[in-house]
C-alpha cells in the first residue's frame, strides 16, 4: 500500500470510529457521547417537515437528552456507513442511515479535522416514516 493510500485508510478508520460513537450516542440518548463527536459550533438542519429547522448544539443536545433512548425501548440497532468521502486530509463527508422507531433516517455529516481529532461540523438529513419491524 502506497504512503498516500495508507494515509487516507488511517483517516477513514478514525471516521469511521467518530460515527461509531456517533451512533452509539443517538441509540442511547447519550449528550455525552455526542458531545465528543459533534463540533461545538456544529449545525444540525432538516426540511423532511416543511420549513427549514435548524439547532445549535446547545438546542439539539437537550433534546436527545429528553428522549427515550432507543436502547431503553429495547430496540435493535439500525445503523450503517453507507459512504466517507475525502475532500481532503482535513475534510470528509459520510452518509450514514440510522433509525429510531418509525423515523428512519438518511443523515450527510460533515466532518472537519480540527484541535487533533476528526468532529462533525454540521448534521444534515432526511427521514421517511415505516411502520417499525415486529
């Protein structure tokens, strides 16, 4: 594996390990978790409901804190990678799917290198109701 090739394996997998908490943190309501992933300055913004909701961190966090964890609910996970892109060595973009109950979720995370360590900068996604597995 060439130098470059080996970088960018390196940079993937320290993503992949950011959306592993990442989902970790959205099946257990778990802010704490979150925080270490999510970017203070992080936006979180969806229209799946019609006008365009945009939060800080410091309006979305308590949010999730409020909720029923999904793993309280005894639900099963439903989450994935389904892409990490490189714009470069200090910017990336993965597309994930997650759900939660009905919601099932198609999230675009931008992520950004920045004090040592890969965080997301802003959370944009869209979600289509289904009726939940049995």
């Amino acid at each position: 594996m060439s130098g470059e090739k080996a970088a960018e394996k390196a940079i993937e997998q320290a993503i992949e390990a950011v959306l592993a908490t990442y989902f970790d943190g959205l099946h257990h309501s778990d802010v704490e978790r979150l925080a270490e992933v999510f970017h203070p300055e992080a936006i979180y913004a969806t229209a799946t409901e019609g006008p365009l909701l945009r939060l800080t961190m410091g309006e979305y966090l308590p949010m999730v804190a409020a909720r029923e964890a999904p793993a309280a609910r005894g639900e099963a996970r439903r989450d994935r990678v389904v892409s990490i892109e490189l714009a470069g060595p200090v910017t990336a973009v993965a597309r994930v799917r997650c759900a939660i109950g009905p919601k099932h979720f198609t999230d675009l995370l931008s992520l950004v290198h920045v004090d040592g360590r890969w965080q997301i900068i802003a959370k944009v996604f869209h979600f289509d109701l289904q009726p939940e597995e049995a």
